[in-house]
C-alpha cells in the first residue's frame, strides 16, 4: 500500500509540472509557478489525492470502531481531505506524500532492526547429512530427530544443536555469539546450528529439533521483545490515547468557533484547523520511542546479547549495584594450574610423571595438570603407562616408564606409604588445592590448582566503578578463596559459603538497602543461580553453561560469556534511554510552536507538514540511528 501511495503521490506532485511543460512553459520555471488546479494537474489532483486520502481515511476509522482510538492516519485523512474542499491541492498532495514516506521510512528502520536477527534464520541450512548403520544420507532438518548423528564437513554450516561425538574443527560462531575468531572445537564439545565449521569433519549427536536450536529461540525472544515494554513506551501509549482526542477537538473548535470569537472568514480558519490537525499529529514520537528501544534489542542481539523486552533495557539505567556469582562467572568454573612446587627434581619432570598418569583421568584436577603440560610443551606420549587405577575422592595411582607414580590428596599419600611430608610442608599454609605428586613413593613436588579467573572479568568490574556502580560478590565457596578472587578484581563487598538460598537472601536485602531508585542486576551462569537471578531487578545470565536453563531464568542472555559485555549494555541503555527522551522532547517542543504559528496564520500547511510533523518523524528515526555507534 505504501508503494503505490508514494507513486500515486507522486504522481499528483508532477502532474502540474507535467500540465504546465505541456503549455510550453520552461522546465526551469516550473517548479515555482506549479498550479495545482492548471487543467489537467487538477484534475490529477483531485482524484488520486481523494482517493489515497479516502482509503487511509478507511484505516484510521477502522482502528477508531476496532481499538477505541484516534489513529495518525485518521488525522492525516482530515487533513487532505480538508485541503482539497478549500482547493488547496498541491499542499494536501504533499500531506499524503511526506506521510507515505515517513511511514515507508518508519518501516525501513524496523525492517532494518528485524534483518539483523532474522538473517539469522537464512543461514540456517534447510538440509542434514544423517548417518545410519555406516552410510549418509541428505535429509530434510525437520526430519531429523533428537539422538540422530549428523555428519558436517569443512565448509559447511551445522544443521541443529548438539555434541560433538568425532572430530574437531574451528567453529565460526559469529552468527550466535558476535565472536569474529572461530573457535576450536572437538569430542563432546557444544555446536549450534547456523555456526560454520571450518576445518574439520564433525560427527554430532543432535540434541535439539529444528525449531527448539538457540537460533530459532534468539529470533523468536528478539520478536517477541516488544511485548515488554519500557514505562516510557506505555508512557507513550497512554498519552498519545488522551492527546488525539484532546486535538481533535481542538481542531474542531478552531474551525468552528474561533469565527464567532475573533471574526473572519470560515474557509480561513479551517484552513488553520488544518494545520493544527497536522502539526499536533503524535506518530513522531508515537513511532519513535518503540523504533529506539528496538533498534537497541537488536543491535545487542547481533552481539550475541539476548534482551527479553523495552523494560530490561529501561531498568539497567537505573541500576545502582551488580551482583556476580563467582563459579562459572567471574571465574572460569574450571581448575587450572596455578603453580608447581618441586621438592627434589625439577618442575618439568614432575609435571610430565603427573601429566602421563592423569591423562586416564577425567577428574577436574587430572585435567587441569596435563593441560598445563601440553602448555609446557611436554610430549605426555613418550611415556609408557601401565596398571592404571583411580582412587575415587583421593587421586590416581599406576606405573609410568616401571616406576610407581601416584598423584592425589595426602589421604592417597598415606594409603600407599608414599613420603610426601616435606612436599606438603611447603604448600601447608596454601588456601588453594594442593596434591601431591610422587615418584616411586618419594614427593617430587606439590600442584596448586585454582579456578581460573575470566580475562575480561577485571576490565568489566573497573568499567562498572568509573560508571559509579557498585560491585558484590556472593560464592558458596571458602570465604579464604573468595576474598582472595574478591581483592584481585577489586570487587567491593564479598559474601561466601553460601547456600542458593542464602544467595537469593542477600540479593533481596540489597534490593531494600538501595531501594526503587537504585536496582540490583544479578550475573550468574543461570544453572544454580536462577532464585536470585529472579529475585533481582534485572538478571543477567551466562549463556555458555547452560542456554537453556539461562534463556528461561533470565532477563538478559550473554550467549557468549563475556562480561564485558555487561558495561556495554549500561551504556547502551543509557543512550537508548537518552535518544528516546530527546526524540519525545524535540517532537512535543516542536509541535507546540508550529501549532501556536499556525494557528495566528504564521505558518501555511505546506511548511507545518514539512517542518512541523513527517520531517520530524524522519528526524527523530535518524537521530535513533545514533545507537549503532554505541561501542
């Protein structure tokens, strides 16, 4: 309807051009003598303009009877119509036209905002390669069910969600989680659909249908935002119902009672009612307070953030206190090696013995010690291994190149009459986990092992205390370990050994101490954390470990764990926030004066459309454009 409204428009704006060159007048002297009732551009006029006008004029009164409303195009039908009953073509002509392309422009940005999630979509390949008793065969997606194994080769996008079950292969993620890297992944590793392996084959066991991927859920969360809305957008909403009206009557008043009251004729102030009918339309600000807000959910959304609605995006404007899980969260969730201490030999030797014998192990720790020697460079291979057992809840014990190794707990030491005191004497006073390391029954050397703190966590915790937020911590781990985690990222107040319950307490005490206007937003891996995400004002969730319990218990997604990313979202909040103020400010500042000019006969209807209500609208959707440079 649009498209044909803007070429019937402009139609009627060059039929007058076209009526006078057809009279021999100069091309160059068109433009400023154009009439809109010469002959034919009359004509023209006439027609086509009563015609768009009519049917807008049809939905405006349709949203009137249906939803008990006065809509814009209710006001912009009066408003043509008005000005071809007192002759004045061209100016009702270029109502309709500017309102076309407000309206077009209007749906451009959304259009725009939209694309950016549901690109998504076409990305997602339509066909799977399934394997069955040893063969492959191309299926459609919608087939495959859940347990099924899919083959994916170098070069081709992964169909549906699932685990890698053999094979590795860098995974470009940037269409779910914004990375530009790809990212290594192999045996039992997590793929989602849409991502794009690069390198290698992959056999994955599926574990999500079509319709149930992260992808199809991102784009239906995304969509679907606008049904939470921000106060500011029912703000709007509510009053834009009593505005309308109020306008109308106005408009009405003026052309009917402002003769009796200060003279003149009735055409002259109809004509001014015409202009205060426009002037006071409200689709600028109408339209450009939800177009802001959305924009800014999508532009999150193509950085692998997940905003669930306008009222999250409002409220991480007013929070005053963020609250981090430390597990998983500002910690990696994972052992690593923090330090190894040798006693006899040297810190490589006793690393590769550890590592040789712990490659049989799937423990934490285990994988922690022959990470650290793959890191080292140290060829675990070499050596050969023999009699392996582990020992549940102590460590593990077996033979490596015929000497007797056990790597454990002092528990384990002891059981097998390994000396490992004066190893354990060193690392006595450590807060971290320490096993010990020895080699036909004499101690090599303690390992330290901690949870690895995330890179970004220290940037985004400095970022929060120059925006003047402050920061907690709550853990259920040692209150040692905690302070230590706490004091490295300058963390203000720590709370640790807690249960969930405990956690969900202190996240509603800080609510009451800070009170409506300072909120408390929650970060955790929305696993064990999901009672005081949702006690929280806003609850912000690392995707990573657990995307499904996460876009459930959640507010806001971090599909990839990066907590950067948090700081970013303040700022972008705020100047969502900021655009959407300024955008219903200019919208009423404006109205107000051009309505005031046109009402004393200052200002003709042209200039009022012009200045005064669709170049505003397409200001206002610019000015929201603004958002993209939010870094």
């Amino acid at each position: 309807m649009i498209g044909l409204a803007i070429t019937l428009s402009l139609t009627i704006l060059f039929g007058g051009m076209l009526d006078l060159v057809a009279h021999g007048v100069p091309l160059g002297f068109v433009i400023p003598v154009l009439n809109a009732n010469a002959t034919v551009s009359g004509i023209i006029y006439r027609i086509v303009v009563s015609v768009i006008a009519v049917y807008i004029g049809y939905i405006g009164i349709r949203e009137l009877v249906v939803e008990r409303r006065f809509s814009v195009e209710f006001l912009m039908a009066v408003a043509a119509l008005g000005a071809i009953y007192l002759g004045f073509l061209f100016e009702g002509a270029t109502v309709l036209l500017l309102y076309c392309i407000a309206e077009y422009f209007e749906g451009y940005i959304e259009q725009r905002a939209r694309r950016t999630v549901e690109r998504l979509s076409k990305f997602m390949p339509d066909k799977a390669r399934i394997l069955t008793n040893g063969t492959t065969k191309q299926v459609d997606v919608t087939e495959v069910t859940v347990g099924s194994i899919i083959q994916v080769r170098p070069g081709e996008r992964i169909p549906l969600d699932g685990n890698i079950v053999e094979g590795f292969s860098n995974v470009d993620q940037a269409l779910v989680t914004g990375e530009s890297v790809p990212v290594m992944k192999t045996v039992n590793d997590c793929v989602y659909a849409g991502t794009l392996s690069t390198s290698g084959v992959l056999k994955i066991t599926v574990t999500k249908k079509v319709d149930e991927t992260l992808v199809s859920r991102i784009v239906k969360l995304v969509t679907e935002s606008g049904k939470r809305k921000a106060s500011i957008e029912k703000l709007v909403d509510r009053f834009a119902k009593i505005y309308v009206p109020i306008v109308i009557a106005l408009a009405v008043f003026t052309a009917v009672g402002l003769p009796y009251i200060f003279g003149g004729t009735f055409q002259m102030w109809l004509y001014r009612s015409l202009i205060l009918l426009v002037v006071s339309c409200p689709s600028a600000f109408i339209i450009s307070v939800p177009a802001t807000v959305f924009v800014a959910i999508t532009i999150a959304a193509k950085r692998g953030v997940i905003i669930k609605g306008g009222v999250y995006v409002e409220k991480l404007t007013r929070v005053k206190t963020v609250v981090f899980d430390k597990t998983g969260t500002l910690t990696m969730g994972r052992p690593a090696v923090h330090e190894v201490r040798p006693v006899s030999r040297s810190e490589k030797e006793a690393l590769g013995f550890a590592a040789a014998i712990d490659q049989f192990s799937n423990h934490p720790v285990a994988r922690a010690i022959v990470r650290r020697a793959a890191e080292q460079g140290i060829d675990i291979a070499k050596f050969k291994v023999t009699d392996v057992t582990e020992v549940p809840g102590k460590g593990i014990i077996g033979y490596v190149d015929g000497n007797f190794v056990a790597v454990g707990n002092p528990e384990l030491m002891k059981e097998f009459g390994c000396d490992c005191k004066e190893a354990y004497e060193i690392s006595e006073n450590d807060i971290h986990t320490a096993v010990c390391v020895s080699v036909g029954k004499e101690g090599l050397a303690t390992v330290c092992v901690v949870d690895e703190v995330r890179e970004d966590a220290l940037r985004a915790i400095a970022s929060l205390k120059t925006s003047g937020i402050r920061t907690a911590m709550l853990t259920g781990d040692r209150t040692e370990i905690a302070k230590e985690t706490a004091a490295t990222l300058k963390i203000d107040e720590v709370h640790a050994e807690l249960f969930p319950e405990d956690k969900l307490r202190i996240v509603e005490d800080l609510k009451e101490k800070f009170g409506p206007k300072g909120l408390v937003a929650m970060v955790g891996d929305g696993v064990n954390d999901a009672p005081a995400l949702a006690a929280s004002d806003v609850g912000i969730a690392m995707g990573a470990a657990g995307v499904d319990v996460a876009l459930e218990s959640a507010d806001i997604v971090l599909v990839k764990d990066e907590l950067a990313q948090i700081p970013y979202l303040i700022r972008l909040s705020e100047k969502t926030m900021g655009i959407a103020k300024q955008n219903i400010a200019a919208s009423l500042v404006i109205k107000l004066v051009l309505g005031a000019l046109g009402v004393v006969g200052v200002t003709g209807l042209l200039a009022t459309v012009i200045a005064g209500d669709d170049g505003v609208t397409m200001l206002l959707l610019l000015n929201t454009l603004r958002l993209e440079r939010v870094k």
